[in-house]
C-alpha cells in the first residue's frame, strides 16, 4: 500500500498552522505557521528539510495568507496528496470524533459558528479555501470538542433550568483537546507512566487559553465552556467575568449585546487590561521597560491561571504533573515561573536553569527534584489531526 500524504490546516483566531506530512515519515515535509494575522507584524513563515523561508504578510488576514500558503504544499509534494484534515473548534454535542466533512457537516460547523465566534468562521476559510484547490479529496473534520466528550455532568452542567440542555444543548463542551490529548499522551511517554495510569494538569497557552484535568488519559474537566470565551483570560478575551455584566453595561451604558459581545472576545484579555497588545512577547518586553499596563495583566493572566490549575485538581484522584504548552506555556519562563508561585500549597519548586532553557521547542521538565513535576512539552496538535485523519480513511 502507498504511503498516504496527508495535509493539516489549522486555523486559529489570529494564526494559521499547516503541515505536510506522510504517514511513512516521522516528520513533515513541510511545516509552518502564519502569525500575528491582521496585524501590522503579520508574517508567514515555512520549513522544508532544513530549508527554512517566511515572508511579511503586511497585515493580512487568514484568505490572504491561505493564497501564499497553499502554492507552497503543492510545490512541496512528492507524489500524490490523499486527504486534509481540518482543525475545527467547536463541533457541539452532535461530534464525538473526527468525521470525512461533506455539506451536511459543513452546515453543522456554520450552524455552530456563534459557539465560537472567532474559529469556527476562520476554520471555515482554510477549509472552504482547500476545497477549492483539492474537490476530489477527502477533507476530514478534527473537533477540538471530541476531548472533553468524557466530562462527567457535574462538570459540563451549567446550573440553569433543564430545558435549556436537553432543547437548546446549552453546557460546558471545552475547546483545545486535540493539544490536551497530545500532550498528555507525551507527558505519559517521557514520564515512564502508564497513560491509562497517570494523572495530568495541563495548561495550553496562547491567543487562546484553557486548562483541562487529565484522569487515566480522559479529559475530567477543563475550563473552557459553551464557548471559548469562558474561563482564563486569554489574548483578546475577557475569560471569566460576572454573567450580570452584560445587563449591567446595557443598562448603565446602552451598549447592545453584539458591541458588549465583541469587547469581550476582541478588545478584552491581555489587549484590554495592558492597553497595548495581545502578544505576550510585546508586553513582557514592555513590562521590562517599566510599562503598568504589561505587568498588571501579567499577574492577572499568570494569577487567574494558578487558581484554574488549583481548581482542576479536584477532578483528578491524584496530581502526576503539571504541562504548559501552546506558545505562551512553551516559550514564557516568567509566566511559567510567576504561576507556579501561586501554587505553593502543592509542593511545587521550579528549576530557574530548566525553565529559562524550555523555550523554541525545547522539551523537559522544569521542576526541582524530590517535587511535583512540572513539564514544558510544546503541543502538536498537526500531528495528532494527521493520526486522526488517517484514522477516518480507514
């Protein structure tokens, strides 16, 4: 049988991760990552072999980085391409596991675009956009709410009256699974446990953030709700506020729900209490320079994110470690370090050498020894869509 070539998109609120792959290979072919999208630092850049490249997007949003990005795989290809797999938020109650996506799914994925107003449409382009350019090929869905399908009721029950979830499906469905599934898996591996035997915090942070506790390799809980906007505070979104704001700005203000609704998924976050940007780089740098702003939502993001961390402990029977990924958790050891501070009461004590060497890919612990473990493990979610979509190809 030939070796199948298998595309990955993954379109984020403000990024585009891709990656060319063959299931007889270990690595991609191809792989990169578009940036900083509709802002003025907007860059794509791309690795083949040891080849690497990337070019200044100036501003452009994700139709126009697809229009770059796509010619790139097929110059890349080496035979045939036999399926993309698709990175897609939110897929409700109605998707449990990855699926080959047809119109009727697509009408599912648009119909749950409100859920998660800033993926759902941006995942929508990539696939729209590679359907396009490849009609005759499989294009599998990947749901990043497949996950957390395994919460128990007590933790994706909201406590509002009961039709509003068995008419209107209104719960907890949590978001970043296929990168909580991942590392999990690997924190397992490099750890000498079993996954059906080890116990996991993991925290994925980025532009987006979420926490979930992992039991014996299922997700338990995680803090990300109906959608992406509840729970830590994040690059432009709010995360948790009180649920009478919204009647409160009405009446207080006269703001509507749709302006109230895109303060708190744009102009909220790191954005919002820094009054300067959503990159963490930018305001640790500004932080240093002495900046309020950049060190207030600092110690608000790596605060809340200590105190979701302590709250999810108490869906696991035991704690075998803590993982930071995503792009903040993989290359921020001050965000690293001020949030393990706030998590005294469970024993942990970081390696300040460790830490500071975990970055741009390096993978490995960071505690101390004779403490709870803490591991910076960086996310790939690219190939964990690869297995998946093979997978629904049979």
């Amino acid at each position: 049988m030939t070796a199948r070539n298998i595309l990955v998109i993954n379109c984020g609120s403000s990024s585009i991760k891709f990656a060319l792959a063959c299931e007889a290979r270990e690595g991609f072919i191809l792989h990169g990552l578009a940036e900083r999208l509709g802002e003025p630092g907007a860059v794509l850049a791309w690795q083949q072999g040891d080849l690497r490249d990337s070019i200044d997007l100036q501003g452009a949003g994700h139709e126009a980085a697809l229009a770059h990005l796509l010619p790139l795989v097929e110059k890349a290809l080496d035979g045939p391409l036999h399926a993309i797999g698709h990175r897609v938020v939110h897929g409700g109650e109605r998707f449990t596991q990855a699926c080959r996506i047809d119109a009727e799914v697509l009408r599912a994925i648009r119909d749950t675009a409100p859920l998660a107003p800033l993926h759902n449409p941006a995942n929508l382009l990539g696939i729209d956009a590679a359907m396009a350019l490849y009609p005759q090929l499989p294009h599998i869905a990947v749901f990043d709410t497949a996950f957390h399908q395994s919460l128990p009721p007590r933790a994706y029950r909201y406590a509002v009256p009961e039709p509003l979830y068995s008419e209107q499906h209104v719960r907890r469905y949590g978001f970043h699974g296929t990168s909580h599934r991942y590392v999990c898996h690997r924190a397992a591996e490099i750890s000498g446990l079993a996954l059906g035997d080890s116990n996991w915090l993991s925290a994925h942070l980025g532009n987006g953030s979420s926490t979930c506790a992992i039991a014996n390799g299922q997700s338990r809980d995680t803090s990300m709700g109906l959608t992406p906007l509840e729970g830590l505070m994040m690059g432009t979104r709010s995360g948790d506020v009180d649920p009478n704001l919204h009647s409160h700005l009405a009446r207080t203000l006269g703001w509507s729900l749709e302006r109230i609704d895109h303060m708190l998924n744009h102009d909220s976050g790191l954005l919002g209490l820094s009054g300067l940007s959503n990159d963490m780089r930018t305001l640790e740098h500004a932080r240093d320079q002495g900046h309020a702003g950049a060190a207030l939502a600092i110690e608000v993001f790596c605060y809340r994110l200590a105190k979701s961390l302590a709250a999810m402990t108490c869906a696991l029977p035991r704690l075998d470690g803590i993982i930071f990924t995503g792009g903040i958790g993989e290359n921020s050891p001050l965000v690293r370090n001020l949030t393990v501070r706030h998590l005294h009461v469970l024993n942990l004590e970081l390696d300040g050498e460790a830490n500071a060497r975990c970055v741009r890919g390096v993978e490995g612990p960071i505690h101390l020894a004779g403490h709870p473990r803490v591991l910076v493990i960086p996310t790939n979610e690219e190939r964990q869509i690869v297995l998946d979509t093979l997978a629904v190809l049979g």
